[in-house]
C-alpha cells in the first residue's frame, strides 16, 4: 500500500513545502488542502497548513516523519482563498508558509478551533430544588440553585460575576446532580426583516450613471475606478450597490486604508443597515479578530470592513469589493509579504467573479492609466454632493515673509477671520513633534540618531528627542554635548510647536492635534472627532491622518504650512504623492453649504505643478504626471523589483548585491532578458537605519512576464548563496517606497 504523503506550508522564509507522513491510522480521504496540521520540525512543533496530498516524496520514506495530528475535520480556508495564498506567494516571490500565515488569523495560526466561539451555560437540574436535604448545611448551594431557577435558559459562564456564582459552588451542585452544563455554540443575531435602517439619499445624475454602471455588473467580475472629486458623495454610491448586494443574499467586504477611519465608516454603514458587520484591523483584539472572520466565512457578517489584511477575509457568498481611497500607500505591506492589497483585491474580484469598485478623488497614476486603457471602467464624479462648491485656491509666497512657528502673517489673519465667523480651521502639517532637530547656535552642532543617518525629532512635551525611523529615544539635553553652551534651539516646526502656538494666538478658540502621538490611546480619536463634530468654532492641527476620508461639514479654511517637501525629492512618486495630498487636505474644506478655502503657504509657489494642481485639478496634473512617466520609462510604463539587503557591517549588503546583481545578468545573457534591466547596487537613500547599513538593487523591465521570469529563477539562486546568509535580504515586487 502507497504512503501518504501530506506536503504541507509552514511559516518559516523557505520557498518550498515540507513532506510529512499520514499520522497512524489515516487515509488519504481524511485529508483536504487548507487544513491545519501540527508536525514535528527540529526539536519543537509547529503549525502548517496543507497544500496537497501525494503518494511519493523526493525523500525516502524511512526519514519522513508523521504529522503530529489534524486540527481541522474540514478546511477553514475555502478553495478560493487557498487559491488566492498560492498566487500571492508566487507572485510576490514570498514563502507559501508565510503567506498562508499572513492570511489566518493569530489564534488560528496558534492551533485555536476554526468555529465560531463556544460558551458554557449553568442550568438547574429539573428536579432539583433548594429545600433538598443535601443542601441543608450548604446555604451558597442553596442560594445559586434559586438564581440558576430563575433563569430556565441557563447562565453563561461569564455571567456568573455579575449574578455573583461562584465556579467552585456550581461544580458542587453538578457533583450532586443538581445542575446541570451544557456547551453553546454562540450564534449571531437574527437578521432584520428590512436592510435599510435609514432612506437612501437622492443621488444627482453623475451618481446615478456611476450607480447604474457598476449594478449592471453585479454577478460577473468587473473592475471599476470611481474618481470623484473629495465631496462628490462616493459613500452614498458605494451604500447604495452595498443595498443591491444584500438584497441579492450576497456579502460585501470594503477596505479602507486607515484603522482611525474604522470607527466612522462602521458607524456610517450602521446607522444606514440592518445588518451584521464585521470590523477587521490591527486595533482589534486577536479573539474579537477570529470572530469577525468566522462569521464572514460562515456566511453570518453580512458586510466586512477592514485594512489592507482584511483582503484575506473569507466569504461565504462574496458579490461586491470596495476599496475606498485606492490610492492611498497604506495599502502596500512594507515588512514581510510585500503585498498590495488594492492589486490582490483585483485578482481575488477576478477569482470570486464578482465586481470590484476603486473610488478615489485622487487615483493612482497606475489605476488612471488603466482607466484610459480601457482595463477599468472609468466612472466619473466631477461636481459635489448637496449644494457644496468646490473650494478656493490660494498659493501665498511666504518667501522673505517672517513665519511665527511656520504660521505666516496673512495665514494668521485669515484664520482668525474664519474663527470669528463661527467656522472651523483645519492646519496641515505632515511632520510630527515640535520641531525637526535641535541646533547648537554656539557650534552648529545638531542633534542626530546614533543608529540612523536621521537627525531626531523634538518632542516638548515630553522632553525627549526621538528618531521617526527606528524609534530610538533620549532625553533632551539641558547643554550641547559638544561645547556644553546651554542656548540650544529647536529649528522648524512641527505639529506640536503649531498647537502651541496657535493656542497663544487664538487663546479663546480649541485647538485640538491630530497626529500618531496624539491618537495613540484607545478612543482618543473618537474622543477628537466628538469635539469637532459639535460644529463649534475650533483648530484642527494635524497630519495625513486628518486628509484621509474625514467629513468635516464646519471646516471652511483648509491651510497648507508647506507644501514645497514633495517638489525636490529622489523618489519619482513624490510628486504624485504631493498632488494627492494636497487635494485630499483641501477636500476637507467647504463640504457643506459654506464656500471653502485653501490657503498654501510655499516658498516656490509658482512652481508648474503647484500652479497646474490649483488651477486645473488633480486629474489634469494626473495626465500631464503619466505623460512624464511616459518619457521616462516608469510605472506604470515599466515594471519594477526592489531587492534590498542590510548588515551590521558596511559593504556587505553591496557585496551580496553585487552576486545577486551578477547571477541575473548571466541568466539574463542564457535565456534572454527582452529589456531587463539592474540598477545598481546602490547604497540606500538612508544608508544607515537601527544600526544596519543599507544597500539595493532596481530591476526594470518593459513587460511583466519577462520581469517575473528572471525572479522566479533569480530567487531560487539567491537562497543557494553563502553571503546571503550574512545579511538580511528582501525583494519587493511593485515598490511604492523606493527609500
């Protein structure tokens, strides 16, 4: 009789699978790609998942080994989602293990059971009463039998506190016969007769054509690229298909880019839906995360929302993905599976076929291309929702104007005019802390990362400095540590020294942060977004966090400290990412019936793409953007694969890289490269980041299928080399950070 061979994944960076034997006693039957198994591995266990059942190995059989045990009767990944891992690690060129690990949740990944969390429940046995003998001498038995009595359904476990039971007294009772423990499967609540809690609202006719094209498609894959300018009213469209869809018996799953955006849209979706949603994201605590996604697999969530790594939430009846601010980076995983959960989306509406929307008042230049290409249904929303107006531009010169804290004269005034009005002001700064670095005015000495090639940041109110890139933190020194003078200066501004001063200048009005240090307790967002939504005349200060998706009906001056950072940077996507974010923050303004303003303070305030942005809009810069890409033969025109590697000693990350560099080229002279082409290796933009020292190598290719040739080839190489296991070395497939 033929072994059975069971290949399984298991977490660990190696591209390949594991053979093991059938535990005793199985057969192959007994086995379906995507369970859970527990296998030996060295000296300790661990947790693979199956991939396919065989009757040979490579290896002789005398030396596998049997799997441990089954933890799965049934698979907890359905066939498409198993699917989906598979195509992600083979085109991301990343470990299947590792993927699958990506794409379960930690308990399960942890050996918890794949259902939907079982509780026990005390009851009184039918006979039992307190006057029974038994419990002559036992006046708690006596007393927790009277309460279980009151409750014939019984009392779950974790009422038994609040019922003041005691444990130890109810197993007392069950040793006597007298109660009773049965074990429950929790079930979600009934679903209502109606799905809407709330009316739709009215769409205007650019909503309506959007609507209508994207229901026509429900059923069948379909991508679409929602560009609608910031206020056109994307949401009531996307709430509206979400309508058709639950109608239809399907499920929906929406991603946004933000965990601060949960919250919101989750009450959003709530006040308009009957319906069970589920909410997914890092925020979440591991056991709430395993049964949001047991329910969206079972078929009980009616609508999922989450972050990018809600992409590998089951469904049991899948109709509609949303992905809303597709162009926003967060999307992209920068440690471990360097995936692009927007692009994974794509593939996944493609194998479920079903349609998937991408709504963005800023596409990316990548979706835009593929709009006008033809690839995606281009669906346009050009005029604002309701009676709000597209808001004013102002680019101010602040160029030899003296800046209070980085806050010009003119930008004073005019905030201090819309606070009289009894309107809102959002400032926009996208540095956080007080300052950017600490200067010596004696010595010229600047306060710098030990571990970086980074100066660090001043935080005042802590009284520390920290670096922004490893997280390296020291206490801000009373003298320079170089010519011991005590007059010390923080330089520039961030967003703590503009609320500082901002509340000086403004003493009677709110001023209130919103940046990672400021929202980093639990319910601290919440708390902010309470304050501002009470309409009362106040100042937001605030990062890219208050740019994303936020509706801010009292903000009607939007004020841009500086928008010169993206203007001169290495990158290639600065410049778009700029743009994006300059009228993402402007979105902000004027959502409602009074008229808005952006006010940019720039000392390059005639620049081209300043003056196109402000003039002509996103979407023109957006052409004019591709047309330069064009010429320059970047993405989307050619395709790209970062492979980066890091040390503790410098040169040897370059030195594995310049191997690397040489084993691709020789394949490339043996089997034809059509176009490919390395560049570099090259230290990094930061060459030193948390004590490694830094180094990559680009690989540029006209046409994805030869690009992907070589790395299928090139990877399997790479892992064979000596120097490899020196450093430590990555590869990103479509890198949105080149740094």
């Amino acid at each position: 009789m033929p072994a059975i061979i069971l290949r399984v994944a298991l977490p660990s960076p190696l591209r390949r699978l594991f053979d093991y034997l059938a535990p005793p006693g199985m057969a192959a039957g007994d086995f379906t790609p995507g369970m859970r198994l527990r296998v030996p591995f060295g000296r300790r266990e661990m947790i693979g998942v199956l991939v396919e059942v065989g009757d040979s190995s490579d290896v002789p059989e005398g030396k596998l080994r049997p799997a441990s045990s089954r933890l799965d009767n049934e698979s907890p990944l359905p066939p498409s989602l198993l699917a989906l891992c598979l195509w992600t690690a083979q085109y991301y060129q990343h470990s299947l293990g590792d993927t699958l690990s990506w794409a379960l949740p930690v308990l399960l990944r942890q050996g918890e059971p794949a259902q939907a969390r079982q509780e026990r429940y005390w009851i009184a046995a039918p006979n039992a009463r307190p006057e029974d003998p038994r419990l002559k001498n036992a006046p708690r038995q006596r007393e927790a039998l009277a309460t279980l009595a009151q409750h014939p359904h019984g009392v779950a476990h974790s009422q038994l506190t609040p019922l003041q039971l005691a444990k130890n007294t109810l197993e007392s009772l069950l040793a006597k016969g007298m109660a009773a423990v049965e074990t429950r499967t929790q079930r979600p609540p009934q679903r209502h007769e109606h799905w809407l809690a709330q009316p739709q609202l009215p769409l205007n006719p650019e909503q309506q054509a959007a609507y209508q094209a994207v229901h026509a498609g429900l059923g069948r894959y379909h991508c679409f690229l929602l560009a609608g300018v910031t206020g056109s009213g994307k949401t009531e469209v996307y709430l509206q298909l979400i309508h058709d869809t639950l109608r239809a018996g399907k499920q929906a799953l929406v991603l946004i880019p933000e965990i601060n955006l949960g919250p919101q849209t989750f009450a959003r979706f709530a006040q308009r839906f009957n319906a069970r949603i589920a909410l997914l994201h890092s925020a979440v605590n591991d056991r709430e995360r395993l049964e949001a996604w047991l329910s969206a697999r079972d078929g009980d969530a009616d609508i999922i929302i989450g972050t990018r790594s809600a992409l590998f939430t089951p469904m049991k009846r899948p109709g509609l993905i949303i992905i809303d601010e597709e162009h926003d980076s967060s999307y992209k995983q920068q440690e471990g599976l360097r995936y692009h959960a927007r692009d994974l989306a794509i593939v996944r509406a493609r194998q479920e076929n079903v349609p998937i929307l991408l709504g963005s008042a800023t596409p990316s230049l990548e979706s835009w291309h593929n709009a006008y290409n033809g690839r995606y249904g281009l669906l346009h929303l050009q005029q604002r929702a309701g009676l709000a107006q597209p808001p004013r531009y102002l680019r101010l010169d602040v160029k030899s104007r003296p800046l209070d804290s980085g806050i010009s004269p003119p930008l004073q005034q005019a905030i201090g005019q819309t606070l009289e009005q009894g309107h809102q002001v959002l400032v926009f700064l996208n540095r956080r802390g007080f300052a950017p670095t600490l200067l010596c005015h004696e010595c010229g000495w600047l306060s710098e990362c030990p571990r970086c090639d980074a100066r660090t940041t001043v935080h005042q109110r802590s009284g520390e400095l920290r670096c922004h890139h490893c997280g390296h933190v020291e206490i801000k020194p009373r003298a320079c540590p170089k010519c011991r003078s005590v007059d010390l200066r923080p330089v520039g501004a961030g967003t703590e020294r503009a609320e500082e001063r901002l509340q000086v200048l403004f003493p009677q009005y709110p001023v209130l942060r919103v940046d990672r240090d400021s929202t980093a307790r639990k319910q601290a967002m919440e708390a902010l977004l309470a304050t501002v939504n009470r309409g009362e005349p106040c100042i937001l200060v605030g990062t890219q966090m208050l740019a994303k998706g936020h509706h801010f009906p009292r903000v009607t001056l939007v004020a841009i400290l500086d928008a010169d950072g993206g203007l001169f940077s290495a990158d290639f996507r600065a410049p778009e990412r700029m743009a994006q974010l300059i009228v993402q923050v402007a979105g902000r303004a004027g959502r409602a019936e009074n008229p808005g303003r952006v006010i940019i303070q720039s000392h390059l305030a005639d620049h081209p793409l300043l003056v196109q942005l402000t003039e002509q809009g996103y979407f023109a810069f957006a052409d004019q953007a591709l047309s330069d890409r064009r010429s320059a033969s970047l993405p989307p025109f050619t395709h790209l694969a970062l492979l980066r590697a890091e040390a503790h000693k410098p040169g040897q990350a370059e030195g594995f890289l310049d191997q690397a560099c040489a084993l691709a080229e020789q394949w490339l002279q043996q089997h034809g490269g059509e176009g490919v082409e390395m560049l570099g290796p090259v230290p990094a933009p930061m060459e030193r980041r948390a004590g490694r020292y830094r180094a990559q190598l680009l690989v540029q290719a006209p046409a994805r299928a030869s690009l992907h040739r070589l790395l299928a080839a090139w990877m399997l190489q790479l892992e064979q080399l000596p120097s490899g296991r020196a450093v430590r070395w990555s590869l990103d497939v479509d890198p949105v950070d080149l740094f």
